[in-house]
C-alpha cells in the first residue's frame, strides 16, 4: 500500500453536533484508499463508528475547566498502519477496567468501548502531563 | 430529531427520519418511546429505514425502549435495518433481543398475531 500516506489533524468544539463531521471524515478516507483490498464501505462505517464512539468518550471525559473545550483528532496512516488518537483533558480513567458488555443483560450503556476494541486491532489509553490520548490502531489489509 | 409517527391497526409506527441515530440525538428518540408508552401505547415499532448510521448510544435508546415496553407491558419491534446497521446488533448479540423484521408492514403484520 506504498503511496498511501494520510495525516489528517482536527480540532473541534466538545460538542456531540460535530460527531457527524468527525464521522463523514473517517468515511472519506477509508473510499480514498486506492489500494485497500477489502470492502471499503465496510472500512468507512467502521472508521465513521470508531470515530463517533472514542470523540464521545472524550467529551465524556474533557475537563470542567473551561467552557469551551476542543477535542483534537489525528488519523494517519502510513502504507498499511491506521492509527487514530482522540485527545482529551479530562480526569481519564483506566481503559483497562472496563469490563465487556455483559450480554445477558440489557444494559442502556456500556457498549461503545467494546465497539472500539472489536473493530481496531490495539487500543491503548494513556496520560501525559496534560492530557489523556486514547490510540487506536489497525492493519489495513 | 425528525421522527414522524403513524398509527396502524394498534401498532404506533415510529419512522426515524436521520440518517445519523448516534449520541448526538438518541436521547430524543428514547423519550419520545418512552412518552408512548407512558401514555398506554402498547405496540410500538421503530423504522429505521433512513437510518445509515448507528452507535452505541443509537443501540442503548432502543435497549431502554425495549426495557420501558417491558415494564408497561407492551412490545417494541423492528424494521427496515440497513444491512450495515443490521451488523451492529449483531455484534452487540442484540440481534437476539429484537424482533426484527424487513418492513414496516411485515412488522405490523406481526404485532396482529
């Protein structure tokens, strides 16, 4: 997949009315994938879901300090490796210690993590001194 | 949110006219099912025929109208799933929770039985 190379770097409000944009986004990028030899609509939903479900994570999660917070996204990909990381400036918590849906209860919630981690193939949360990252990366192939 | 509501033969249908049901506006859906069967609706079905798009918080308001039917006594159903909405509940097993149909009227046609 040489020549495949794709930096996209966004910043937008905290807001779930910017879920759509972030999305069509994802989308976007999985159909310009000349050389992607899987089902690209597939890819694009994928990427749309992830997208949605990691931004409304950190919206969940941005700081109280400041009103008008921003979420920033970066989604690169280089040959075949897609990497995404959604940062926020919350108080964070450890990805670790979210259980997986317990599907023999119906629970309103608790789903959009196990969304992440079924499509992507890593997914990692972590803290610098300013501010949490959750990565997500996948082959494309 | 755009939904459009239409009663047939007891069953209030409810279209979701979005092509997104995500975070953004899945709390508006829920309350509106919520309403219906807070009023005596007993039989609602939700047509997801416009709907492109959903996400865990889409899934978790028709869980919660499938939860409120229960405790009222009533049925939520199903119909029109794009087959790539259809694919997340299958990945959330929720495809075994739903009774889902290919149409409106399939569906109504159920709720008659």
């Amino acid at each position: 997949m040489a020549g495949n190379t794709i930096e996209v770097d966004i910043k937008v409000p905290n807001k779930t009315r910017y879920l759509s944009l972030i999305g069509k986004i994802g989308e976007d990028i999985a159909r310009e994938l000349e050389k992607y030899s899987g089902d690209k609509e597939t890819l694009a939903y994928h990427l749309n879901l992830v997208l949605t479900e990691a931004m409304v994570n950190a919206i969940k999660h941005a700081g109280p300090k400041e009103p008008e917070k921003q979420v920033r996204i970066v989604i690169s990909i280089h040959a075949d490796d897609l990497t995404i990381r959604v940062y926020d400036d919350g108080q964070g918590f450890d990805i670790n210690s979210i259980p997986p849906p317990n599907f023999e209860e119906l629970e309103d919630r608790g789903r959009g993590i196990f969304l992440i981690r079924s499509l992507m193939d890593t997914v990692y949360y972590r803290k610098n001194c300013k501010e949490n990252i959750l990565e997500m990366k996948k082959k494309l192939v | 949110m755009n939904l459009v509501n239409e009663t047939r033969n007891e069953v209030v249908v409810v279209y979701v006219k979005e092509e997104r049901l995500d975070a953004h506006n899945s709390a508006e859906l829920k309350s509106a099912v919520q309403k219906l069967f807070e009023d005596g609706t007993k039989n609602v079905l939700v047509d997801l025929k416009d709907v492109r798009f959903i996400d865990s918080s889409g899934l978790g308001a028709l869980v919660s109208g499938f939860k409120n039917a229960i405790s009222h006594q009533g049925n939520l159903k199903l119909s029109s799933l794009q087959s790539q909405v259809k694919s997340m509940f299958e990945l959330t097993r929720l495809h075994r929770v739903f009774e889902i149909f290919p149409s409106a009227a399939e569906a109504i046609e159920n709720f008659q039985q």
